[in-house]
C-alpha cells in the first residue's frame, strides 16, 4: 500500500514536554492542603495481625489519620491462566478446594515480606513515617513458604492456610511422594501428574518414534518490574469525583478498577495520567488497589493525600514474572520436526490470583514449533512472595529463554543448522496451535511469516559464516553465536473509535489507550489521519486524562494496541467518511456513493475542485445533528464510548464505531533473533558483541517506535539472561534483592555494542491495515538469542538457569561441569 | 529491622569548614557523630534507619581536605575530601599512578563517582545484604551471622579471614592505595598519625564492628603517595556483574618494577575476598627475580588463593582471584 503516515517516521506529540522535562508523573503534582501517606510493611512472610496500638501515633502533631486493613474493600480479580484445569485434579482425592481471597489494599493477614499493613497520613512525609514507627503491631507469624519446590515436598509448609496449589480457582494440598522429591534431589522434575494439564495427538507413541530426544530440567527467575516511575498515586475529592493521579498502563479501562477499590461509581472517577513511567504488564486496570489508600484517606480527612512509592516498596506491590522450573523432553524425527514435546511445568505463584504464564509458557512453545504430538502439564504454587502479574511477554519470555537453548542442543545432536531447524518447525498462515478447546478444535495463526523472519535475519547477520566462529578462543575469550525465535499474542478485536472533524478543520483523535512510552496511542490514531487523507499537522490526539472523554480503547497490554485501537480508529474514519459522503450527497445532490474524500475535502468523484471542505461538512454535521455530530449513536458502542460522545456530541463531525471486522483465528507476532557473545573464561565475564532482530508484526506503522520496541523488549529480555533476578533467604522468607542495585537490571554497558534490526513487513490479511503488536515477543527474542550464544561458546551443557551470572559460567569451566544452584528459586 | 525505609530521620547536623573544627566537634560528641562526606555511603544507612546518629558532622564544605597536590619527595597528596572524578580526571595521578585512576574511574557510575569522595570510599562500610538489611547480626552488635547460615545467599561473601561475620570490603580504591604503599593520614584533637594504606583496613577479629583503624574523634584527612613505585608497570583489573554501577566481586591492584626482564619487585592486594583488602606478599616473595610470564603468572595464582573457603555460594571467587592475580602478574588480560 501507498501510504503517506502508516510506515513514516515522525515526531510524537509528546516529545518536547518529555525532552524538557515537562512531563510530570503521578508524584509530580501537589494540591493545596496535600497530605502525605506512608506505608506500614509486614515484616514477615506470612503472619496474622493480632492488634494494632496507633494511640501514640495518632498523638502527634501533624498525624491526620490512620488507615487499616478494615476500612478497604476486597475486589475480585478477573480470573486469568491459560490452562484448562479440571475443578478436581488428580492429587485432590475429592477434597474440596478453598478459594484464595483476592489481594487487598491493606491486610491484616499479610502472606508476604512487605505487604502493607496500613497506612498513616500527615502534614507530612517526615511525620507520617515517624508516625508509624510509633505503632505497635502484634504479629503472630504463620507458616510461610518461599520456594515453590519446598512447598510441594513431603510434610513441606503451605504458603497459605487454604492450601499451596491452584485447581482451577481453589487452592488444595498437594505434596509430592519421596519418590517424586528423590528426583527433584537428583536435579531432575518428577514427570507427575499435575493439577493443570492439556494434550494434543499422543506424546508417548511418539517418543518412541524419534530419532533425538532432548530431556532435561531448566529453570527461569522471578524478576520485578522496574518501572522508572513506581506506582505512587494522589487523590482528592471534589464535588463527589474522585481526582486520581495514578500511574496506569491503560486510560479507559482504568476507571472501573480505582472506582471499586475506593467504594465510588466509576463515573466519578476522573483518572489523571497522560505520562505514565512505563507498566511492562505491571499496571494493568486490575493492579491499583493501592491506589485506594489515598483515596480512603483524602475521603477521610478531607485533604488531597499523595502516596509516594519508593523503589524498595514497588518491589513488593509493583508486580513481578513469576519465576518457574520445567523439565521438557522434546522428541525430534532425524529430518529435524519435532514430533513430540512433554512439558512439566512448576511454578512460583505468588500469594494471591493464579499467574498465567506457565499456561502460556506451553502455547508459546505450540506456536514456535508447532509439535505434532504435545502435552503440558503444570503446577502453580502459592508462594509466600510478592504478587505476580503479566510481565512484558509473560510465560512467552519464560517459555523462549528455558526452550530455545534446548533447540540449539537438539540441533547440534542431529547435525542439523539451528537456523533450519527452527524453520522446519515454525508455523506458517492458518496452522493450527495452542490449546485444544472441548471439541478438540484449537486455534490457528492469523499470519505468521517466522521463516521469512528467520532467512532475512540469517542473511544479514551472516549466519553460515559467523557460526563458525563458535568455541573459537581468542587469548581468554571464547566466542560463540546464537540464533532464537521467539513469539507472542500480538492483538485483540471489538474496541470502539472515536474522532471529531471540527469546523476549524481539525481531526481530533479520541484514544483510552495509555500513554507508556511505546508510541501507540499515536501510532494507532494516525490510521484515523491516514484514512481521512488527513496532515498529521492538523491531528490532535486526545489522551490520558478520563475527563477529556475518552472511548472504550483496548487496553494498553499484551500487545494489543496496535492491533486493536488501528482496527476501532480504522473503523471510526470509515464512519466518519460515510457520513461526509452522506453530507456531500444531501447538500450537492446525487448518492454518497458519487463522492470521494482526500485533500481535506469531500469532492465529486473524478472532480478534486468540486464538494466542500472538511471544515465545511463539520458545520453542515453540527447543524444537521443526529448521528452526524454524535447526538446520535450506534448501539454496539460500550457504555464507556456513549458516555464519551455525549459529552462532546455537537463539537463537529463525529466518526464513532465498533470494530466490527472480526477475524479468523488468533493473532501472534514472531521474532527471530541473533547474537554473537565473547566469553572471558578466566572472569566469567561475556561481552554481546553484536544483536540483530527481525520482526514478523504485519505492517510496520512506525519504524522509529518499531525500533525502540525491538531494542527496548530485547534489552529487557538480555537482563533476564544475564543478571536480573530476586534473591530471598528461605530459611527466614525475606529478600535480600530488593532495589536496582542488587535487582540487577542490565546497565547501558550490558547491552550488546551493536544493535540491528529488520521487519520481514507483510500484513496481516485478517486485519484492516495488516498490523500486529510486538512489544512482548522482543522480550524473548533478547533472551533467547544471548542464552543460546552463550551455549554455543562454553557449551549446551554448563548452564540450564537464568540469569546466567559470572559465578555459574566461572564454576562450570573450572569443575568442566556443570556447577549452578539446583533446581532452588531466588538464589 | 528498621520498619521505615527511604526517610530520613531529624538529627542534628553540623557542617564545619575547617579541619580544626571538625575534629573540635569530632572530639566532643566522639562515638554519636557521624562523619558524612559526599553520602554515598552514609545516606542509604540513615533513610533505612538502620543506624540513627544523633549527630551528623558534614565535611564536604572543608576545603582543606580536597584536591591533589605534589609532595616534596615527589610523590603526591590527596585530600580525603576528594571527589572521585577529580582524582579520575587530575593530571597528576594520570601521570604518575595512572592504577589508582583506573581504579577510581571504575567505581559505581558517573553520577556517583562526582558525589562520592576517596575518603569516603576507603573508609566505606561493607555492603553484606544481611547487615544493611538491618539485620541484627554480629557487625551490628548481635550474636549470629547472616551471611553464613545454611540458607544464606553468600554468592558476594568471603572467601579468606572470615571471623564469625563473613562480610567484604567493596572498595576499588582501597587496593590500589595498598599496591603504592599509601600512607594515610589521620588526624583528631590529639595530634596527627600516619598509618600505612595496608594497616588502615581492619578484620572483624580485631574489631567486627569496624572496617578501618578510624576511632571516634578522628577524622581522614588526606592520602599521600610516595614517589617509590611511580612510573613502575601497573595492572587494575575489576570484575563485577554489571559493567557500571556495581561492586567488586573481585579486585586486583598490582605494581611491578621489572629489570633484565625479571620482576625485582612488586605489590600485589585484591579486594572483596575479605573483610579487608589483602596485601599477597607471599604471592610477591614467590614471584620475586622470576621473569613476568604465564609460568610466574600461575604459580602466582595458585599462591594466592592458599587458605582460601568457600562459603556456601562463593566458590567460584576462588578460581576468579587465583585468574585476576595471574592476570596481573602476567601483565595483560589474554
């Protein structure tokens, strides 16, 4: 297509207050008579609040209010993971199963180190954190576990008193046999019966088949999200709305989630937010309960109150991946297609909902090598740590660094190219993947073109030749490259679009996407401009803040954005081009249909000069009313867009619509990764010498935000590999990892010195302007492609966990074995 | 365990801007004043409350403590007061000890190295997670170490002289100073004494709770380098996870004076394998008259991680100093 926006690059409006430091966070602003809240954190595990003596704290000058566990709601979160568990599993034995209470603001059964307790407000911060080193909380210390593996040994702790292991929603008991842990002692999973479990065709029969059978266990960390801005929030109260300066992922979906956690209907609240200092999943609508704590307390003492959350607290409430263990056997004919694939997956849950990734962990696997015989199986574990949520290519990340490796070892045994095998195992258009559904039908890949991905990226990163040079040393240094795919659900359908063309001949672009850095709340609204023929000049995009009437958008999350709002603005400037056709045809004569729309302007067909302006059909909108100017709307709207257009119905022409479109199948984006690593083997040390990355997302619509997804999703996925991750003291369940320093997220002297990337740029044909999501799958692609480069330097066998850190490689080359921490979490 | 982190408490502050003064209040509120110079050390203690001075002695406005100056005997003086990147960037040390403005330049990041002092990081208290923490262990007036428990996560911990804590030194400086033989200059109301840069770092089997031979009411003053190892051939490497903003895991720091192709003499000392920076002069006597080659480099590995054990997590810093010693005995790094 020959586009004028869609494929340019371009200055975001943003930019400028960005650059000057204009921008301001939820922690930026003040208010007149603001107070300052602090936390009280449990310093336990797990333990049950027995009383709490505030009287000497509420004395001091300056203290305004307390606010404790009794006072804040409890909100169920949607329920979320992938696998299809059975309400009885197979360990269960019929005993009924307890329902984990959903994660409250403040608790006085706190289930793990820092969870909040309650909260104190005051003149100021200072006061406020004297104040409530001056509360006395009787603590009674209930058993606690932090290492899922613990949990499940025989006679081992439960990490809450409901149970230690999800089925379905309900948590039960569940310890394994001594046979099971003597396999466990042995650095190996037990292939066990697990809670969740999907199959597809028959795994055993086909191992029998295979000429090459890899099996071995690998684990991937926990790793928190390291926002740049934590999750502080302020809140007053005017004239019954709730103000809200939130840090959210997402605008429009927001509302409803801060209104319930602070007892007010969601159409008083006004959430304020147009920067928001990046959200990785961690800022999903369902993660601000904490927001309630200022709102509770500007309710109470009638004063704005500013929550401050500092680093050390964002690691405790701000969302983390969840760390897992998996032992796979992957069963491969000598043609190199993987015939069978048997995965066991364990994994650390958290305290509270059940994490999804190790569900998705196995479809990501389904739809990067599309086994013709599969089954997963899997166990999430209640854990005494901090909340786990989606993060950044959740179980997608997870799935490629912990199976990537294991292909490039499969590979070497066949005698066959890692790049080949890779291409003899991805998906193609309209294959089938994931899990089976009742009637054992499972979905298929809209598009996916990750063998074009992979032969372009192989092309330019010189691949036939580079790999040679693996296990080449050069004085200390050993060098090796490494090639990965990797994949995510990359969109979602059925959002609504709204824009205004004003009679000053404007394009106002409506969005409830949030703004985090990605660039998609504009990238997405300039398929409105695009389709309109409209200058990006004479665009304004609308964002961030609900009191600008905002449309029901997709979330800002799982990839989804580009997908889903380009396809509801897609449809709002089809809606607005009909009805300037239609204007055109009342007042020029002749049918809608006689009329074309470009250069600001509906015209006659074949006749440019002809028809009237935009400006002038939005006059000719206001004054015709109805369904021109928003009076009136479609009924497929959510109730969210209705509102919206409501209340700036009359302001000009309105497009306003559902997306509609539909599709077949599901949407998911591939990216096919290369890295060349230099191994010091007396320091342990590595230096990423080189990165290439090369996206299959449908239609490029950014090329420069396109980079920065590509390289910003891969420098995460390379902390992943390399460093960051949690530490925790098991015997006493604390973290010792708890801030940047010992988080360890890679530095700027971590990343590769040479980054590249690519875009095989071929469209989706199931989605109006061909584009698909990509944030999450360069994640894995990062990951992926050192982890497997550093195999190739010292060898498939010296690692099987991440972050793979001096003291693993430096251990390893010593004992020319492999030498790591077993199969134990967070050390 | 303190419950508040991130704020920091009232205390009274002072903020001299003679020497004189300085140890005048150093003297009179001795064991409760805390001697704050660029904070990089001092601030994250105080906003976790995890120590609580009562009184807090600000040098950073004591000029007479900064800059680099020239010595008589052709060496050079360093204010403790000053600001890393000064020493980074002064021509002098370049010139002269360009080993110490490596090992300057490799300290945490930029934005730390132009708030943060020499002094400051010599005299630095360890980083053991445990302790700063804020738990209650040996180091900070308990009975049990940490670090050293079963479960302990000791991957950084030590490897040599572990006496009930196992906690180690983070400076980069500090074996740098020990390889040119540094003299440190400490002064109180008493007088002035001078304390060789090797003498200055204390185990905790003489004193747990400290990391230098600093009592209260004295006060770092400045570092001279003599002119004896100038010029001589010098190695400084660190090895550290991330490649900025990150502790040693291992440092070494060593100067060779080479004649006739045979090491006549040389320092060696490393740091982060104990509570103190090590001076090797086994390592030093055993290398002696022998030519600098991949022959001396080993045997000199191998002699310096004599005595070393592992903790639970950190065997590999065995093999990590045994090859950072071989390294700078052998003079490159491949």
């Amino acid at each position: 297509m020959n586009y004028k926006l869609i494929g340019k690059n371009y200055q975001s409006p943003d930019i400028t207050a960005k650059v000057t430091g204009k921008s301001r966070y939820a922690e930026d602003y003040r208010a007149d008579g603001m107070l300052f809240a602090k936390l009280l954190l449990s310093p336990m595990p797990h333990a049950r609040v027995r009383s709490i003596d505030a009287s000497e704290a509420l004395k001091m000058p300056g203290v305004h209010a307390i606010l404790t566990a009794d006072e804040v709601p409890l909100v169920a979160p949607p329920v979320r993971g992938n696998a299809a568990a059975e309400e009885e599993g197979p360990d269960s034995k019929g005993a009924r199963g307890v329902p984990i209470k959903p994660e409250p603001a403040l608790t006085n059964e706190p289930v793990f180190y820092g969870q909040p307790i309650l909260a104190v407000a005051a003149e100021d911060e200072v006061t406020a954190a004297d104040a409530i080193e001056r509360i006395k909380v009787d603590f009674e210390p209930l058993p606690f576990c932090v290492d899922p593996l613990q949990s499940l040994r025989p006679g081992g702790p439960n990490a809450r008193l409901e149970g230690n292991v999800y089925y379905s929603t309900l948590a039960k008991t569940l310890k394994w046999t001594e046979e099971d842990w003597k396999e466990v002692e042995a650095g190996r999973l037990p292939m066990r019966e697990a809670p969740d479990t999907w199959k597809v065709g028959d795994v055993d029969a086909a191992f029998k088949e295979a000429a090459v059978i890899i099996d071995e266990t690998v684990a991937s960390q926990a790793t928190s999200h390291q926002c740049m801005e934590p999750r502080s929030s302020m809140a007053y109260w005017q004239n019954g709305k709730l103000f809200m300066h939130a840090s959210a992922q997402s605008t429009a979906h927001v509302g409803q989630s801060i209104g319930n956690w602070a007892k007010v209907d969601r159409k008083n609240v006004v959430l304020l937010g147009d920067y928001v200092g990046g959200g990785f999943g961690g800022k999903n609508p369902e993660t601000h309960m904490h927001t309630a704590i200022p709102a509770l307390l500007a309710k109470k003492t009638g004063r704005p109150v500013m929550l401050r959350i500092t680093r050390e607290e964002d690691n405790f409430i701000g969302r983390s991946r969840a760390g897992m263990v998996m032992r796979v056997r992957m069963g491969f004919r000598k043609d190199g297609r993987m015939i069978a694939l048997d995965m066991f997956v364990v994994q650390a849950n958290g305290p509270f909902a059940r994490a999804g990734d190790y569900g998705t962990c196995a479809v990501v696997a389904s739809a990067n090598y599309t086994p013709v015989n599969m089954r997963f199986r899997g166990t999430a574990v209640l854990t005494n740590t901090p909340p786990h949520g989606p993060q950044r290519g959740p179980g997608g990340a997870q799935s490629t660094v912990m199976f990537e490796p294991l292909l490039c070892q499969a590979a070497r045994k066949l005698g066959i190219d890692e790049v080949e095998i890779r291409k003899i195992n991805a998906p193609t258009t309209g294959m089938a993947f994931g899990v089976p559904e009742k009637d054992g039908e499972r979905s298929h890949f809209t598009s996916a073109f990750p063998r074009e991905a992979l032969e372009r990226g192989a092309e330019k990163f010189n691949w036939a030749e580079r790999k040679k040079r693996n296990g080449h040393m050069r004085g200390t240094k050993v060098s090796g490259v490494g090639v990965s795919l990797a994949n995510f659900t990359a969109g979602t359908i059925g959002f609504d679009g709204m824009i205004v063309l004003t009679p000053e001949g404007k394009l106002n672009i409506y969005s409830g996407v949030g703004n985090i850095g990605t660039l998609s709340v504009y990238d997405t609204a300039r398929v409105a401009a695009e389709m309109l023929d409209m200058p990006w000049d004479k665009c304004e995009v609308i964002w961030g803040d609900t009191s600008k009437h905002l449309p029901w958008s997709s979330r800002q999350g799982g990839s989804q954005t580009i997908h889903g709002t380009s396809r509801a603005n897609y449809a709002a400037a089809a809606d607005a081009k009909q009805k300037l056709q239609e204007i055109a045809a009342k007042d020029l004569g002749g049918s809608p249909d006689d009329y074309a729309i470009g250069n600001q302007r509906v015209f006659r067909k074949g006749n440019p000069g002809s028809g009237m302006s935009y400006a002038q059909a939005a006059q000719r909108a206001i004054a015709l009313g109805g369904r021109f100017d928003g009076h009136e709307v479609a009924q497929d709207l959510n109730v969210v867009t209705k509102e919206s257009a409501k209340a700036i119905a009359g302001t000009g022409l309105m497009g306003v619509a559902k997306d509609n479109y539909g599709r077949k199948g599901n949407t998911q984006s591939f990216v096919a990764s290369f890295a060349e690593v230099e191994v010091d083997v007396e320091t342990g040390e590595y230096k990423i010498l080189d990165y290439l990355c090369v996206a299959d997302c449908g239609t490029v619509v950014n090329p420069r935000g396109l980079e920065g997804q590509l390289h910003g999703g891969a420098i995460q996925g390379i902390g992943h590999t390399r460093s960051q991750k949690w530490v925790y003291d098991q015997e006493y369940g604390i973290p010792l990892a708890r801030r940047f320093h010992y988080n360890r997220p890679p530095s700027i002297l971590d990343i590769p010195e040479k980054m590249d990337w690519d875009a095989v740029n071929l469209p989706d044909s199931q989605t109006p302007i061909g584009a698909k999501g990509i944030a999450e799958a360069a994640v894995g692609a990062g990951a992926g492609a050192v982890r497997c480069a550093l195999a190739a330097a010292i060898g498939d066998d010296y690692v099987r966990r991440t972050p793979v850190g001096i003291d693993m490689i430096l251990a390893s080359v010593e004992a020319k074995q492999r030498v790591d921490r077993g199969l134990t979490f967070n050390v | 365990m303190a419950l508040i982190h991130d704020v920091m408490p009232a205390f009274e502050l002072f903020q001299p801007v003679t020497v004189a003064d300085t140890l005048a209040l150093l003297d009179k509120y001795k064991k409760s004043a805390w001697v704050l110079a660029g904070g990089m050390d001092t601030f994250d203690w105080l906003k976790d409350r995890n120590k609580r001075p009562e009184i807090v002695v600000d040098i950073s406005g004591v000029k007479e403590i900064r800059g680099v100056q020239a010595t008589s005997d052709g060496g050079i003086e360093i204010g403790a007061g000053t600001i890393l990147s000064e020493v980074v960037q002064h021509p002098l040390v370049k010139d002269k000890y360009p080993i110490l403005t490596q090992a300057a330049e490799v300290v945490a990041s930029p934005q730390i190295r132009a708030q943060g002092t020499l002094g400051g990081n010599v005299s630095q208290d360890t980083r053991c997670w445990y302790y700063r923490g804020g738990w209650a262990c040996y180091r900070a007036g308990g009975n049990i170490c940490y670090a050293d428990t079963p479960s302990a996560i000791n991957r950084e911990h030590a490897i040599f002289d572990a006496d009930r804590c196992v906690a180690v030194n983070p400076s980069d400086t500090a074996p740098a100073l020990i390889a040119l033989d540094a003299k440190m200059v400490i002064r109180s109301v008493e007088g002035e004494r001078m304390v060789d840069a090797e003498k200055f770092f204390i185990g905790p089997a003489l004193d747990i709770t400290r990391m230098t031979v600093l009592q209260p009411g004295e006060l770092l003053t400045a570092i001279r380098i003599p002119a004896t190892w100038a010029g001589a051939s010098f190695y400084f490497e660190k090895v550290r996870e991330r490649q900025v903003w990150d502790f040693p895991i291992v440092n070494v720091a060593a100067v060779f004076v080479v004649s006739d192709g045979k090491i006549e003499r040389s320092r060696i000392a490393v740091n982060a394998v104990a509570a103190h920076p090590m001076r090797l002069t086994s390592v030093e006597a055993a290398i002696a008259g022998k030519p600098r080659n991949e022959e001396t480099a080993k045997l000199g590995g191998e002699r310096a991680i004599q005595g070393a054990k592992p903790l639970a997590h950190n065997e590999y810093k065995i093999p990590l100093m045994r090859n950072l010693v071989k390294r700078a005995i052998r003079g490159q790094t491949a």
